[in-house]
C-alpha cells in the first residue's frame, strides 16, 4: 500500500482534465491505492522476450480505396453542441485569459 | 408456450412463425409489450426511454410492407443505451451525454432495421460500461426480475432485465470484460460475447477499443443464432471488423453433442466459487457427457492475472476514449462561473464539465487509465498487462489444439444485493474474474442458463471458443439447452 498518495491522484486528475470535489480525494486515493496494490501481482509473471497484445486481430494496417463518400451535413453534426455560432462550435475564451 | 394471449412471453423464431402463419400482428405485439412494459418496468426499471408513440407507427408501416419481410420481420429489439440511433437519445448512462441524439445509427442498428426489427427502446447500463451492476448508472440502477432487492449484473443490466422480464424479445448489449454475459447469468437469460471483430463496432460508444464486442440477449439459443445471423459480418466503417465469412448460424443447432471435445480449466473450480454454482455448473458438465461429449480437466496457467491486467488495459483505453467529452461536441456542458477560480476559462470549463459530468466510477476509471498511461509508469503498468495479456492468450491457444470448447461458471456467485459492493470497487472487478479472460484473449464467449440457485437465484454456464467458431458454442448451447428446461423458467418479479 502507499502505492499512490493524495498528491498523484490530484495531479492525474488534472491531466485527466477533472477537478475533483474536496470530498472525493480521500476515497478515491484509498480505492485506487488498493487496485494498484492488486494490480502489483503481475510483477510475478515472467514476460521477458514477450511481445505486448494491443490488438488479438492479425492485422496491421487496414487501408481502403480513397474515395470520396458522403459526410454528415455541418447543421446535424452541431445540432448536438452544447455552444455554437455560425458554423463552429462556441467555447469560453481560449485567449489571453480574461473574460468579458 | 405458444399462448398468443401472451405473446409478450414468446421467443423471436416463435414469433416469427406466428406471424407468417398471420396469427398475430404486428402491431398486436407490440401492444402487448408496451403493456407489460408499464406493468412490470415500474419495479425492473430496465428502460431509460421508450418512443411508444413512434414505436406505433413503425409497426404501422412495418405491416403495411409485407413485400419487404426480413429475417426479424416484426422481431422487437431492445438496444444498449450506449449503441447509436439516429436521433433518438443516447446516453451510455451518464450525465454527460444528456440530451444527446446521434447523427446517424450503428451498423448494427442499420441491420437490424434492414431485417424489420422493431427497436423498442434504449436499456439502462452501467455509465459508459462500467460496472458489473447496472448501478452506476445516472438513472438510478436496474432491478434483478427474479429477486428485486438483487442486481441484474452488468453492465448490460437493462438488457438482460428486459428479457428476463418479457419485456421485449430480445436485446443487444455489448460485452468488454463480461458486460453481456454476467448478466445474462444473473438474470436467467442467454448472453452471447462473439469474436473481436465479428460485428461491427461502428457507433457504438467505445469503451476499451480492443476489447468491445457488441452481442445478443436472448431467451433462448436459437435466438441468438437469429440475431448475430444479421449483425455479424464485415463492416468497411469499422477498420477493426473481420472480413471472414459467416455461416448461418442456425443450421448448426443440433441435440447431441459427439465428438465435442470439452476442456474444464481446473482454476475456475477454486475456493471463492458459491458451492451452488459449483454443483449447477459440474451437472451440466454431466449432462453434455450425457449428449456425446468428452471432457477432461485442463489449466490456464494465467487466469489468476486477469482481473489485474484487464484493470490497466480497459480504463487505459476508456480514458482515451473519454476524452471527447468535454462540454464541446455534445452532451453537458457546466455552467461554472466560478471567479476565485484563476484556471483560464477554457480549461475551467473541461474541469468542471468533466467534475460534474461523469459518476464517481467513471472517474476512477479515467485516473487509473491516466495514472498507468502517464510518462514513468507506462512500462511498469500498460507495456506490462500488454505482455500479461498475450501469456493468456498463449494459454487459450494451447488449449484450443486439443479441445473444440472450454466449460465454466459464468460468474463466481449468484446475484447479490443492490449497494453491496458499490463502495468496494476492487470486489465489484473480482465478479467478472471468469468472463474477463475471453475479451483479452478476442475469442468467443456465451453463457446459457444451467440452474438456480436455493434462494430461486439463476445460475449461467460459460461456454468460450476458438476464434470465429460461434458455430461450435452455438451447438454446444443449444444441445443442452434443449436437454433442461432451465430456459423455460419465468421470473414472479418480486421482493426476494
């Protein structure tokens, strides 16, 4: 145990891009300690010179003919956007920092 | 059985039959389901939405086409909540895809529409899948049919409620780690996993891109041969879909079972394994004996390690998928305003969506998959579940030279209670120890009803295969399915 401290699970969150309420980080620091802590048994198999599975398919590459098919119409790919104008979507203020 | 005053309780082929012979219509069957729905969904709660209106219509228009008459001509379908329909809502059980209507249908949806199905409505899931409960949900959770205090499983819950419940004929669920087939068991129903890249996964809302697999739940087996008759098959929309030929399932559905080759891996008969589960499962190895088979005890040296390398390799992949929920697309956005917060507006923005947006599980998920991807623990966590991944695999190869399928419990233990393991997440991951193996391995997997427990609690029966060889689980299903009439049995839906 000790795995993972209350420092980590903060910064993870954050490059998860997840403010985690007060209350929460606690909980979640003991929880995940105790996966990793379960998850440490696989120190025990011996995986030298095996190959890693992404993928159980054997393939590697899927190509396909380049040609040109119908899309989805801009109007229906933002009708489901939670801010738009115009053809873009609408997100809070990217510059600068300040807002208006 | 064939009771058309009910027929809300039949099966697909037999509804099939009774509407060729123009026993019943369309849209008479359907009636009968909304029916059943409003009486029993109050307790189930298997739905998050039902269109009955244009349900109706459907059915009109179905009946009006008789020259068009497919393979599920008229056959009502449920779907997964996180499997795209045009236009209708689709949520994956969160919050954070409120009010989401996709722009266009799964593939697997446009087949079956193509065959005249009938979908029925969209089935409450575990938030984005994950789950082994149906209890993550925004929606509260679904309730088991056979004991209401209990869970359904998960996290394909709604699904295998609904069918349980003769709710609807049958449904499609998907299964990453267990999600069709730990419900299926729990619920008295059959869940069949196919091979990675047996259907397409084209709309559907990914969760570990590597080991999703959409699946039927059916009340029977050869149901299940219906469905994936329509929804297996190449799909140039998804790079991953094999371009392997698919036979017609239902032309394997045979009584006896000579010359099948049964393996019973002897590290899913251990300690921790509910003695009823144990017993219901051996006599059913008994039985397909009984029918012709052979069996013998066998190891998969690594199944110890599954669990942990499905816990790195799944929310790995799942907080990479997670992260096109940002308040930007689709789905909720947080109003936030906070201004003692300096974060700049935009990033603020993505924190607080993403705070309020996903349920607690969601979000360890996402840590977890962050924290093992993230630089200085990448090698020792997801390089290494990769290397683990492929030593089960190794395992699953080795056996299938010498046998043509692999026979286990399902799930360790019955259905247990609603809010037991919900603040345990380590115990609530240990009840797929027994279906997780065949995700990582791609190969597939279906789980059929083998007997119930004292307490009138279901009990499933594992069968896994050779890559691509549904066929042969088909067969090994059916043949015993027709030898019990465990798959006959109907839930009172009631307290336990």
């Amino acid at each position: 145990m000790g795995i993972i401290k209350k420092k980590d699970v903060l910064y993870v969150a954050s490059l998860a891009r997840i403010k985690l309420a007060d209350g929460q980080i606690e909980g979640f620091t003991g929880q995940l300690d105790s996966i990793l802590d379960y998850i440490k048994q696989l120190d025990e198999v011996d995986t030298e010179s095996v190959q890693p599975t992404s993928h159980v398919l054997p393939m590697v590459n899927v190509f396909r003919k380049d040609d040109v098919k119908p899309s989805l119409p801009q109007e229906k790919v933002l009708e489901n956007a939670p801010g738009k104008e115009g053809y873009f979507f609408k997100v809070p203020k990217v510059i600068d920092g300040a807002e208006k | 059985m064939k009771d058309p005053k009910k027929p809300y309780t039949l099966t697909a082929h037999q509804i099939s039959n009774l509407i060729r012979e123009k026993k019943i219509s369309i849209s008479a069957l359907l009636d009968s389901l909304l029916k059943r729905i409003d009486d029993v969904d109050k307790r189930v709660k298997g739905f998050v939405s039902v269109d009955k209106k244009s349900l109706k219509e459907r059915a009109k228009d179905l009946e009006s086409e008789p020259k068009s008459v497919g393979k599920l001509y008229g056959i009502p379908v449920t779907i997964k909540d996180n499997i795209c329909v045009e236009g209708e809502p689709t949520t994956c059980g969160s919050k954070i895809l409120a009010g989401f209507r996709p722009p266009y249908n799964a593939t697997v949806v446009e087949r079956l529409r193509g065959e005249g199905a009938l979908l029925l409505g969209k089935a409450n899931m575990d938030e984005f899948a994950f789950g082994s409960s149906c209890e993550t949900s925004c929606y509260g959770p679904t309730h088991n049919p056979w004991d209401l205090d209990r869970i359904p499983g998960g996290s394909s819950g709604g699904s295998a409620a609904t069918v349980a419940a003769d709710e609807t004929i049958c449904a499609l669920g998907s299964d990453t780690g267990g999600s069709i087939r730990q419900p299926a068991a729990l619920c008295g129903v059959v869940g069949f996993k196919p091979t990675y890249g047996r259907v397409s996964r084209y709309g559907l809302i990914a969760f570990a891109s590597s080991l999703d697999q959409i699946g039927p739940l059916t009340k029977d087996v050869r149901d299940s041969a219906l469905l994936l008759n329509v929804i297996a098959g190449f799909d140039p929309k998804d790079s991953t879909s094999a371009e392997i030929d698919v036979p017609d399932y239902t032309t394997f559905l045979s009584k006896d079972l000579k010359g099948l080759r049964i393996g019973i891996p002897k590290e899913y008969f251990v300690k921790g394994v509910d003695k009823e589960v144990n017993e219901a499962v051996w006599k059913s190895i008994k039985k397909m004996k009984n029918l012709g088979a052979t069996y013998e005890e066998i190891s998969l040296p690594h199944t110890k390690y599954a669990v942990a390398t499905y816990y790195i390799v799944a929310p790995a992949e799942a907080s990479s998928n997670l992260e096109r929920f940002d308040g930007v697309q689709y789905g909720y956005r947080s109003p936030e305003k906070d201004k003692t917060d300096s974060t700049p507006p935009l990033l603020r923005m993505y924190n607080s969506t993403r705070r309020d947006g996903f349920g607690a599980e969601a979000k360890r998920r996402i840590i977890l998959g962050t924290y093992s991807l993230s630089s200085g623990y990448y090698d020792a966590y997801y390089l290494k579940a990769q290397k683990v991944r492929t030593r089960i695999k190794e395992d699953f190869d080795r056996v299938f030279k010498d046998y043509d399928c692999i026979v286990t419990p399902t799930s360790p233990t019955p259905a247990f209670k609603l809010g037991e393991r919900l603040d345990d997440p380590l115990n609530m991951y240990l009840s797929d120890i027994f279906t997780i193996s065949a995700n990582l391995a791609g190969i597939p997997a279906i789980s059929i009803p083998c007997g119930f427990t004292s307490k009138g609690l279901p009990i499933g029966l594992q069968i896994i295969g050779k890559p691509f060889e549904e066929a042969t689980l088909l067969r090994a299903a059916y043949a015993y399915e027709q030898s019990t009439e465990w798959h006959l049995m109907k839930p009172e839906i009631k307290r336990g």
